[in-house]
C-alpha cells in the first residue's frame, strides 16, 4: 500500500554521531517558547484564569 505516515521511533546510539536542529525545528520551539510566555503572563495577572481564552 504504501509507506506509513508515521514510523516508530528509534533509538539513537553514540556511533551515529551528533545531528544538529532543523531551521523548522527551532521555529516551532520558538512559538512553544512564545505561547508559555504570553500564557504565564496572562496568568500572572489574573490567577483565576479569566482572559487566559479570550482578551477581556
């Protein structure tokens, strides 16, 4: 049928060497980086949550 979209993961080993990020990678450590910031502010203010779905 085909190839699977999704393979099982595999464990690396000290002979494969190292293997450097991606540029998408780090993209989307960023914008995780980004949402836990903005998040952790909103909370900050207002512990209750209120605003954390929708700006007040």
């Amino acid at each position: 049928m085909g190839e699977a979209l999704v393979r099982p993961p595999v464990l690396r080993t000290t002979e494969q060497g190292d293997r450097s990020a991606t540029w998408t990678e780090l993209f989307f450590d960023l914008v995780f980086v980004v949402a836990v910031s903005r998040t952790s502010e909103i909370l900050a203010s207002n512990p209750a949550g209120g605003g954390l779905w929708f700006r007040e």
